[in-house]
C-alpha cells in the first residue's frame, strides 16, 4: 500500500486510524531507502494524507515481546478505537 501511494495510484482512502506500539522497531523504523525523515508509520500516515485520506496516526505504550502483546498495558487505546468507529460507522 505504501508504495502504490507514493507512485500515485488511485486508491480508496477510507478514513483510518494507525496504532504504533512505542519500541516495536518492527515497524517502527526508517527506510534507509527513502528520502522522507521520518520513520514508516509517518512516511505511510503523510502519503496516505496526500491522496486525500484522514489519518491518525496513535502511540501507545505496548512493548512487544515475543508471542502476543500484553494488551493490558495498552492505555485508552480501546476507548479511542470504540470513539473513532462512533465517528465514522454508521449503522
């Protein structure tokens, strides 16, 4: 997805929201590759942007060992997933 952003192409930019556990350098580095200064999540959240979609881009506090996340130690994050799905769902 990020690259077909970044040649252009058209795609559906529904809006989105992008939870990036701090220290997951997984995910959460820099492609030595690109010319843009941030790391992937924001390189991703910009593009995404500049093809007329709303992102956000959300920090929690979850490191991520190996096997599954402590999901007890992720904030608000579930409130803030139940808000944005209030906001943009409509049943």
């Amino acid at each position: 997805p990020l690259l077909a952003l970044e040649r252009g192409e058209k795609v559906l930019t529904p809006p989105a929201i992008w939870y990036q556990g701090r220290n997951d350098t997984m995910h959460d580095y820099k492609d030595v590759e690109s010319t843009f200064d941030g790391n992937e999540p924001q390189r991703f959240c910009a593009n995404y942007s500049k093809a007329g979609g709303a992102i956000s881009l959300e920090y929690i506090d979850m490191d991520r060992a190996a096997g599954s996340p402590d999901l007890s130690k992720t904030g608000d994050m579930f409130g803030r997933m139940v808000a944005f799905i209030e906001r943009h769902v409509r049943v």
